[in-house]
C-alpha cells in the first residue's frame, strides 16, 4: 500500500493511505498529513 507523506516537509509518514483520518496522529483536516516533526514545529 501507498505510504503518506508530509504535506510540509515531504518526509514518509507511518500511516499508508488506507488508514482512515480519525485514526492517525498528526493529520490536519483540510491541510493533511503532517510528520512528528512538522505538527511539533507548527503547533509544539
């Protein structure tokens, strides 16, 4: 399966796209996938 990426950086994420939203860490509704990295940067 497909994985996501960060729509920020670009770097592979956990999740494949087949994982719903509501079960991911880090997924901005409207914006995407964010790595660990990123959602820390953006909301610490």
């Amino acid at each position: 399966m497909e994985k996501e990426y960060c729509v920020k950086c670009g770097k592979e994420t956990p999740y494949t796209k087949d994982v719903p939203i509501d079960q991911r860490d880090c997924y901005i509704e409207g914006a995407g996938q964010l790595c660990d990295d990123c959602f820390i940067e953006i909301y610490g």
